[in-house]
C-alpha cells in the first residue's frame, strides 16, 4: 500500500511539474466585463470551426472554475473551436479541462465533445442545477508534432449549452509515463489474480 501512494505521489509531482502547452487554456485573454458575454469567432489560441462562435461568459450563468471567463459553445447554435499545438512526437501528454452543465438546462442541451486529431475522446453531458457545477475531465493523448484539439457543442442547438474552462496539456515525463503503464499492468494482474 505504501508504494502504491509513492507511485500515486511521484506521478503527481512529475505531472504537475510541466508547462501547460494549451493558449489561453482559462480564456482570461478576452476582456470580457463582469455581468457580461460576447461571441467571438476567434480568440487569442482558439479560432471557430463552425456554428456562430465561441461565447465567452464572465458571471454569466453561473462563474468560472479558473479565473472570471468561461467557454459555452452553443452560442446562437452549436459551434466547435480548435486549438492546434505543438508536441513531441510520441510523448504521453495529459489532457485536463473543467465542464459544467448549463445552470438550468437539461442533459439534453449541455453536451460537449471533445476530439484529439479528430479522434472523439468523450462526449460529456449533465443537467444544469443553481449554479455551474464544475467537474475536471483527464485524458491521455499521444503527440504527432502538431496536434488539433477540438471542442464542440452537442445536443439541441438552441444557444444554450455546456461550459468549458481551464484547459490543460501537460507532457507525461517519461518516468511516469512508465510507471502508469506498470501500475496498470499490476493492477490488471492483480484484477485476474483475484478472480481466478
């Protein structure tokens, strides 16, 4: 048990230990006023793939999870936007950012997805409750040298939609990447050990 919280602590340490990759990963470089919202069809490090643009929300419905400004991609419609970023070809790389459902909105009108190189990773949804309920999602993704992350909007398209915030890509150092290869080996091993 004592290795497994090394293991746990050493992967931490070496993650959060690198430089966020992702541009204006918080949006906080739009100046948007308190109480107010704008669509934009690019941002500093974002640009709008399609739909009417990328609403940029500061205390509006509901307030951010990093900073004052936040993502919802069902601006007047469902809109996507992209990030392209520069990698080390086949590095491990940690992809982070927070969602909400819209506050007030059903499951049904909050979906976002997200792509690596056009590649779906998930599509994630939740009914809105008082106030934006902001969870962190985490993936692992590979790197090609220039890789395009998408985001999109899902669901009805009706101006109302999901929030996004605080997106993050941090590269894996190798060390850890090869422990989180070995911990899941162990872990499979010691899954079917048990169930035999």
């Amino acid at each position: 048990m004592k290795k497994l919280f090394t293991l746990v602590a050493l992967l931490t340490v070496a993650t959060t230990a690198n430089a966020n990759l992702i541009q204006n990963g918080s949006f906080e470089e739009t100046i948007q006023a308190n109480g107010t919202w704008g669509i934009y069809n690019s941002i500093n490090g974002w640009s709008t793939t399609n739909g009417a643009g990328i609403e940029i929300r500061n205390n509006v419905e509901g307030a951010a999870s990093n900073g004052v400004n936040f993502v919802e991609l069902d601006s007047n419609n469902n809109s996507a936007m992209i990030q392209t970023i520069t990698t080390s070809a086949g590095s491990l790389y940690e992809l982070l950012f927070d969602y909400s459902p819209r506050v007030n909105q059903p499951a049904t009108t909050n979906g976002i997805s997200v792509f690596w190189n056009g590649t779906l990773l998930a599509e994630i949804t939740g009914t809105g409750g008082v106030s934006n309920s902001w969870v962190t999602q985490q993936f692992f993704v590979t790197g090609t040298g220039n890789d395009v992350l998408k985001f999109a909007a899902t669901g009805t398209s009706d101006s109302l939609g999901g929030n996004i915030d605080y997106v993050q890509l941090n590269a894996v150092p190798v060390p850890a990447a090869a422990w989180l290869f070995a911990s899941a080996l162990c872990l499979f091993g010691f899954a079917r050990r048990n169930s035999i």
